[in-house]
C-alpha cells in the first residue's frame, strides 16, 4: 500500500469533501424556496439534501477527484523540495477548490452550485476544500493496510447504491420508468409488487455493502455481488430464451455483481496475508 494509499487517499479525501460540500448547495437552495414562500416540509428538504448528495455529489466527485490529483502532486512536490509544512495540502485542497469554482462560473456564466452565489457560501466551499486536504494529509501519513484499501472502494460502492435506493424511497415513478416500466399505468397490486420488491433489493444490497465495510465480513460483500450477479444472468435469459425486449442494464447488474465479490476475494487474501 506505499503507492497505493495515495490514490486511494485522494479517492476517500474526495469523498469527504463532496460530502461536506453538497449541504451547502442544498440548505442554501432550501433557504432561497423558503424565501420564495414556497412550501417546504421537512420530508421535501430531505430529498433535496439526500438527492443533492447522490446527483449532484457524483458529478462533483468526479470533479474533485481530478483536481485533488493535481493540486496534491503539486503540493508534494513543493513540500518535498521546496517548503515543508503539514498545512500544504490542506491549503493546496482549499485553493484548488475555490479555482475550481471559479473556472466553473466563467465557463458556464451561471452558478451551478447554489451555495457558491454568496460569499459565505464560497468560504465554506473552501474550507470543504481544506478539511479535504487535512483528511488526505492524515492517510498518507503513515503506511496504510490492504483493509484500508478494501474500506475505501467499499464505501465508494455503497455511494453508488445510495443513488438507486433513494430513487426508489422517493420517486419511484422516475426510477420505473428507468427500467423500462409507466408506474401509473400499472395495476395497483403491480404498483405494489414493483416499488416492494425494487426498494428492497436495492435496499438490502446497500446495507451488505455498508455491512462489509464496517465488519470486513466477506459474506457481506459475496452477498451483495451474488444478488447482482444472478439479476445480470436472468436478464440475459430473459433476452435470449424468452426473447423479452433487449436493454443493456446487465453490464451494471454484471459490475454492480462483480466488484463487491473481488473486494469479499480482497478481504480473505488479506486475512491469509496476515496469518
């Protein structure tokens, strides 16, 4: 894990820093439709929070990762040969952050975050940054096992589940139609069956990987790859033998499937490792 923990610390930094993130876009647009005298009740302001987290959050992920890559390889050269201070990646997670928004209004001429249109706002988003750069600064501090490794995409699975099992909690008409299905027009009893079912599977799926990053517990995350396993081989069944209507979904039931069961792998060759 000498080299390993680097890219995994910028991967689990990243994390942190969206998670930090996404609520100050969120509470700040909650507070602009209060102020709009729009009706807001606490179930509505949840899903604004939990959506923001899971929709926005990926994108903005994906972002960070990209600049936490470069802005922690400059400031490890710097540290290295130039200035040594343990606030040098913190500081260089709050800069890239603010740059990063910069370059984002100009480039799109709007605020796509809500919470970056005050100057408070754009404080916080910083300090995100930097809070980001000290948590990475403390993993790549000392040497770092496999488990750490396993934790770390682990979570990252669980974020992408969240993403479905919160479709299906609240809007389950969009999630159906996802996968192919009008809920409306539906039977009541289909309806039932179709949000009973879906919820569930996502749901339980979830909690095994969050189970498996907690206990590092291979049954939990086998579990979690079995059940996408077999939905990516009975949707190939159902295309080729009973010749249903063709969707690719079956490439992420087969990664959703196969990811959690190399991580479970991961788990007992680090068991055996230690023995």
């Amino acid at each position: 894990m000498t080299l390993a923990k680097y890219p995994f610390g910028v991967l689990v930094a990243a994390l942190l820093t969206v998670a930090l993130t996404t609520p100050i876009s969120s509470f700040a647009n909650i507070y602009w439709l209060s102020s709009m005298n729009m009706p807001m009740s606490f179930v509505s302001a949840l899903e604004i929070i939990l959506f923001d987290f899971q929709r926005l959050g990926i994108l903005l992920y994906g972002v960070i990762i990209v600049e936490f890559a470069v802005a922690f390889s400059i400031a490890a050269l710097i540290k290295k040969y130039f200035f040594n201070n343990k606030y040098i990646y913190p500081l260089a997670g709050a800069f890239i952050t603010g740059f990063t928004l910069f370059v984002i209004v100009e480039l799109n001429q709007t605020e796509i975050l809500s919470g970056n249109r005050t100057i408070l706002g754009k404080t916080l988003h910083c300090l995100a940054g930097f809070i980001g750069g000290y948590f990475f600064a403390w993993l790549v501090g000392k040497e770092r096992r496999l488990s750490f490794a396993i934790r770390s995409l682990g979570i990252i699975y669980a974020y992408l589940l969240m993403g479905l099992v919160l479709n299906w909690i609240f809007t389950p008409i969009n999630a159906a139609a996802n996968f192919g299905f009008v809920f409306n027009e539906l039977a009541p009893n289909a309806q039932n069956a179709l949000l009973r079912d879906f919820s569930s599977f996502f749901l339980a799926t979830f909690l095994f990987s969050i189970l498996g990053v907690i206990t590092l517990n291979p049954v939990w995350f086998f579990s979690a790859g079995i059940v996408y396993l077999f939905a990516g081989i009975f949707n190939l069944v159902g295309i080729y033998v009973y010749l249903t209507g063709f969707n690719q979904i079956f490439i992420g039931e087969f990664f959703l499937g196969i990811f959690p069961i190399i991580l479970g792998y991961l788990i007992i060759y680090s068991n055996k490792k230690s023995d």
